[in-house]
C-alpha cells in the first residue's frame, strides 16, 4: 500500500514537472493562444484526474471527486499558492488562452447532460412516481428556501451584482435544493439496492430533483439575462420551457427514435448514430437558447430521449461514456477545480459562512427528504436512508455552479465555498447512505419481484432489443408474423419486416404482401397489450422488400443490428431430412440467434389466432432453458397453456447404459425450475417426465397426448456447411403434427452496428 501511495505521488510529481518544464519553454508564445499549453492543460487534467479518480473509487468514493481534487491541486489553492510563476506559465490568465480550455469545458457540459439524460430512466419515474414526486417536492422547498434566505443575507462582498440579490438568492437555493444523480446512482448499484423498493425511490427522487432543478436554472439563466425581474421575459422563458418539454416529449420522441433507426439503417459511415445524437444535443440545446433558457436543458432532454429509444442504446452508451469518462469529465471538473481557490478559506469570515453554506445545504436537504419521505408513506429507516442519498451534491453541483460563475451570479469566492460544499457533501454521502441501507430488512413481497427481475436481466427474452423478420407470402410466413408479434408486443421491441421474394410478382400484390405481414405483426402486439396493459408498449415495424438473394438480403440487414432472426417460408424441410434451400439461403447470412417456424394444421389457415396449447421440452441444458423461457413468454402473450415435459439428452442415455441413470429428484428439479420461471410471470405449467425413451419418440408421443398444436424447442445450431439442429429436433420437425418453433439461442454474438 505505501508503494502504491509512493508510486501515485511520483507519477504525479513527475507529471507536474514536465509538465511545468513544457509550459516554461513555452512562455515565448503566451501572448498568442498557444496549442502546446492547451495540449499541456489537457495532459494534466487528465493524468492527475484519471489517477486521483482510480485513488478515490478504490477509498469508495466517487471517482469525480479526484477530478474535483486534480483541478484543486493545480489550482491557485495549492499549485499556484505553492509555485505561482510555473502555474501562471502552465494556466496563464489571458483571455484568448483560457477560451480554449474553457471551450472544452463548456461543450463537456452538454455531453454530460446528454449521459445524464440517458441515464434517466422515465420507467422508473412512472412506476413510483407518485410518491418518488411527494418527496421530491418536499425534498426541494425545504432546501431551497434556506437556499434562498441564505442569499438574502449574504455580505454584498460575496455578491457580483449586489443590485441583483433576488437572481443570487433563486440560484443558491436552487444549487441548495437538487441532488447528483449520477453519484446516488452509483452507491445504490454497488449496495444492490437499484431493484430495492426504496432504491427505486431514492432514484426516482434525484430524477426528478435534476429535472426540475435544471429547468429552474434554465428559467433563472433567462431572468438574469435581463438583470431585471422582467415578468414579460420571465413568462416567456417558462412557456417556452414548457412547450419545448412538451413537443420533446411527445413528438420529439417519436421523431428521434425514427431518425436513430433511419441513421442505423440507411448511412454505411462509421459511428453515423453516434454522431447524429451530437447533432441532436446540438439541435435542441440551441432551440432552447433561443427561447431564452441554458442550454443544459436542451441537451439533458436530447439524453432522455436517446434513452428512451428502444434500440442501440447499450452499444450508444458505451461509446459515448468513454470519450466522456477519459476526456470531458477529467477536464470539466478540473478546470472547476482550477477555478475555486480554496486559500481564501484563511480568512476566518470565509470560512465561517462556508461552514454555515455546508451545513444549511445538508439540513436544508436532510431535512427535505426526511420530511418528503414520511409524507410518501416510508418509515423512518427509508425516510433515513432517502435523506442520506439525497444530499450528495457531487458533479452536479458543480455543473450549476461553473454555470452560475460564467453568468456572473456568484462571485469567485461564493464560487468556491459552493464547489467546497460540494465536496464535502458528496465525500459524506457514501458512508452514510451505506450504513442506512444495510439496516433495511427485504420484504417477501419484494424478494418475489427482485428474483424475477433478477432472472429477467440474465434472460434472454428480456436482452432482445431488435426483431428481423424473414418472411414470403405464404400461410406460414403469416404464422411466424404471428409469433414474432408476440414476441415483441410483451417489450416493445421494434420489428424489420424483410419480405423475401419466392416469385417474381406484380409491384401492387407485392406491397399488399407486405402490409399483411406489418399488419400481421402489430395485430399480435395489440393483442399482448389488451391482456398486459402494464407490460405492454406500442412497437415500431418497419416492412422492407429485397429483389436481390434471400442469403444477401438478410446479409446487408443483419449489419444494422438484430438480436434474433425469426424465419417463416412457404417450405420448411427439403430432402434428407434437413432444411429447404431457401432456409438455408436466408440464414446463412445471420450469424446470431435464429428463430425457424413451421406451421401446421389450424395454423395454416388461422395463422393470428392465440388459441393454441404449448408444449416445451426441457432437458436441463441451457439452450433448452431458453427455449422455456420463449414459449412462457408466448404463453404469456397469448394466455394459452404450457406443458414443460422432461426428456433425456445423449448424455442421460450414456448414463443409463453403464446403470447410472439420473435420478428422478433430478428431474423433477429442473421441471420444478421450469414452473418457478412460469409462475413468475402468472403462466400456470403442467410437467411431466419422458425419460424412459429417445427424446424425439417422448416428445412425438405427448404432442398426440395432450394436444398440443405448438411445439417450443429450444436447440443448438451445429457447425457445418449446412443448417443443422440435431437428429431430434429433425425427426420432431418431420414427425410433428403440431406447429414446431424451434429456437437457437446459443451464445449470442453482438452483430456489428455503426
């Protein structure tokens, strides 16, 4: 550990001297903006940020508070109290050399409002909203009036513009009254309390905290634009605000989801998603500039639309924090830090109205919570645990008050006392918030929900994020239209309806074609939603029709990103009891899961009708687990019955040769797994055990026995130049006269995405 500490210290010694050797040799070119101390800046930041950030996630603290710490460090309130000259040459005070790094900061500001807003999950917000909204209300009046009478006492030494008190006093008890959500966040993920009944509320609270509070500062920025309590562009401001949330909201969602998919879809460039979403923070953080509130709010709300998309956002997620975590977050907080200069907490009145600024915040905002709590109906250990997440200020805090700087609000040392507070604040919640919830007993109620979503998360049902649907214009194509409709109605997964061409056709049958299967598809979603309207989303379908080869078609959409291939053609099975040429054609060109449909009997003729029965067969493999948990979630979907039968693998029978034949407790577990996994989600499950005889003769027999008309099967796709489940699921697809849906899940690759 004292290696570790002596190493850290060296590197950043060594970092502070080259980097202050560079910037002497540089001192020549100060008079102009110099890009080798820009670059300078940049090195430092992010090598003293990074590197305190690691020190302070590994104490079990947030890694911002280190990027706070590095900008504090080279700042006047050590580095330039220490060694002015080399800090004066390393962050010189000219104004064309400030604007380069400060113009890094500022677009940083907007990505991180952008994270923000991808981060906010308005499912969580509108399943515990009611009370999530009682707290924060309460959680925010409190704070802000003491916010708010603090400003109207402060010295007029502390205040910019004395004149303009009220502006100073609005902000400060907004900056007093919001939390960071990123930061409550990440100490509810690592207890394991995201799911938690008062970790949903806690998340829910700082949303909204951050939501409001960010259209406060939006209005308060327009209000100090004119210096003046202008009623006439106050009111504007506020009526702009509001029809810009609810066009976004509305609109704007739809129209975004529509322009990400057509960007995935249509541009062949790299990384084209990613860089239609900066155009869209861009678009919509000007708009809100131009009805005269901070442009923070454009982007925050451009993030939670993004977030709001039904598809890429993991993959959009991942890109853009890490440019945003290893470049604008270290440089953002740092210049912050850089910006506050904690020496003039020498002088005792300083320090005195910052210890009172800390402690006002921190019961102000207690206070709040507690309060907002007990009116939502938590006892006093949620109310405890709530009041203690809720006073983190962290990185945003320091956001409003870099804001509040650059608007001429606050003065440089009412600045630093706030960027102080932050610290302190942040630096205490962790702790506290953990020792609060390890103190709160788990519900039954509660266990049966976090089980379930627990398996949800590791399903594979629940990580579908896009449909493709292969189909031509035949009965069976409408079937598997069908199921894929069903699929995707219990998640709101946006289906590509690919229309595979069998013979050539006039342009109007053509199109009529197409719209039976998108027509097909929503029919299907409609219906989850009538029985699940808790569940159920609308879903986007998007019909495309291919003249070129079925192989090539799905080849060139599979590039866009899917997570399943559902595959419904006029013939299924060809000759030697493999698969027709055209199936093999068309998925050749999908690497990922595969979805093969072949309907019979009543289904060729009544291909939309729910009214089937369900047969599984598991074995106790994971592939055959998965195919379980598709035929729950048709069942589901449907309302139809499930039977789950047990039937020996070539693994069972090897053992039975040599006498060691698995034992029956064995298999009633895994069915008992099965009906657990059903039961979950309210389907009721009757199990049964084939063990007896070859797979593919247990699963014949009981198709005939209980009636079932669907057969959900879980395989594994072979290696091999031609498509190819296995014998029994062969022998099941020739033998069945049940519909057969046969699933190959496998270990899904990620499909490349631009």
């Amino acid at each position: 550990m004292k290696w570790g500490m002596a190493r850290s210290a060296f590197w950043a010694s060594a970092v502070v001297a080259t980097g202050t050797t560079l910037a002497e040799a540089a001192t020549e070119k100060a008079a102009r903006p110099s890009e080798f101390i820009f670059i300078v800046q940049i090195v430092l930041l992010i090598t003293i940020g990074r590197g305190l950030g690691e020190i302070m996630q590994r104490a079990g603290q947030p890694s911002v508070i280190g990027e706070l710490l590095a900008g504090l460090l080279l700042g006047p309130s050590l580095f330039g109290w220490l060694w002015p000259a080399a800090h004066d040459a390393i962050f010189p005070a000219a104004p064309e050399q400030k604007a380069l790094i400060e113009g890094l900061a500022q677009f940083g500001i907007l990505l991180l409002l952008l994270l923000t807003g991808m981060e906010t999950d308005l499912k969580l917000v509108r399943k515990v909203g009611k009370t999530a909204a009682v707290i924060s209300i309460a959680g925010i009046v409190v704070p802000f009036l003491c916010g708010f009478s603090l400003g109207q006492f402060l010295p007029e030494s502390l205040l910019p513009h004395p004149e303009a008190r009220l502006v100073a006093s609005l902000f400060l008890g907004t900056a007093l009254s919001i939390s960071s959500v990123k930061i409550v966040a990440v100490v509810v993920r690592e207890m394991n309390f995201m799911r938690r009944n008062v970790g949903q509320i806690i998340i829910a609270t700082a949303i909204i905290d951050d939501t409001i509070g960010w259209i406060i500062i939006a209005v308060i920025f327009g209000l100090a634009s004119h210096g003046t309590l202008d009623l006439f562009s106050v009111g504007r401001a506020v009526l702009g605000t509001l029809v810009f949330l609810a066009v976004s909201f509305t609109i704007g969602r739809r129209l975004v989801f529509q322009l990400i998919r057509w960007t995935n879809d249509t541009l062949v460039s790299s990384s084209a998603v990613i860089t239609i979403i900066l155009l869209l923070m861009g678009g919509m953080a000007l708009i809100t500039h131009l009805i005269g509130v901070h442009t923070v709010l454009g982007a925050f709300v451009a993030g939670v639309l993004v977030g709001e998309s039904p598809i890429l956002t993991r993959q959009i997620d991942e890109r853009l924090r890490g440019l945003i975590t290893s470049l604008f977050m270290p440089v953002f907080f740092g210049l912050a830090g850089l910006s506050a200069d904690l020496t003039v907490l020498r002088d005792p009145n300083l320090l005195g109205l910052t210890a009172a600024l800390v402690l006002i915040a921190s019961l102000g905002k207690f206070g709040g919570a507690f309060l907002g709590g007990s009116l939502g109906g938590l006892n006093r250990y949620e109310s405890f645990a709530l009041a203690s997440g809720m006073n983190a200020r962290g990185s945003t805090e320091v956001i409003i008050a870099t804001i509040g700087l650059s608007m001429g609000v606050l003065s440089q040392n009412l600045f630093s006392m706030i960027v102080t507070m932050a610290i302190l604040t942040t630096i205490a919640m962790p702790p506290m918030l953990r020792a609060a919830l390890s103190r709160l007993p788990l519900g039954k109620d509660e266990k049966v929900r976090l089980e379930r979503e627990e398996l949800e998360e590791k399903g594979f049902v629940a990580n579908l994020e896009r449909l493709l649907l292969a189909v031509d214009d035949s009965a069976n194509a409408k079937f598997a239209a069908h199921l894929a409709g069903l699929l995707a109605g219990t998640r709101g997964i946006p289906v590509t309806v690919l229309h595979i061409s069998a013979r050539a056709r006039q342009q109007g049958k053509k199109r009529e074609a197409e719209e039976s299967h998108e027509s097909a598809v929503k029919n299907a979603a409609r219906a989850v939603a009538e029985l699940d309207e808790q569940t159920a989303r609308d879903i986007d379908v998007t019909s495309r029709a291919k003249e070129e080869k079925a192989g090539d078609a799905v080849s060139d959409e599979a590039q866009k990103g899917f997570d399943l291939l559902v595959v419904g053609m006029d013939r299924v099975t060809g000759r030697a009891d493999g698969f027709d040429g055209k199936i093999e054609e068309v998925t050749s060109g999908f690497e990922g899961p595969l979805a093969i449909v072949a309907a019979k009997g009543g289904h060729l003729k009544s291909a939309a009708s729910n009214d089937f029965k369900i047969l599984v067969p598991v074995s106790g493999s994971g592939v055959s687990r998965r195919g379980a948990e598709i035929a729950i979630t048709l069942a589901r979907a449907g309302s139809a019955p499930l039977r789950a039968i047990y039937v020996s693998t070539t693994r069972d029978k090897g053992a039975r040769r040599n006498g060691t034949s698995m034992s029956l407790r064995q298999e009633e577990a895994i069915l008992k797994d099965i009906g657990s996994l059903a039961a979950r989600y309210d389907v009721d499950v009757t199990t049964t055990i084939r063990a007896s005889v070859a797979p593919e003769q247990a699963i014949l027999r009981e198709i005939e026995a209980s009636g079932a008309d669907l057969v959900v099967m879980g395989v594994d796709r072979i290696q091999g130049e031609k498509l190819n489940f296995g014998s029994v699921a062969a022998a099941v697809l020739k033998g069945s006269q049940a519909s057969v849906l046969l699933v190959s899940t496998g270990d899904r690759r990620s499909n490349s995405q631009k």
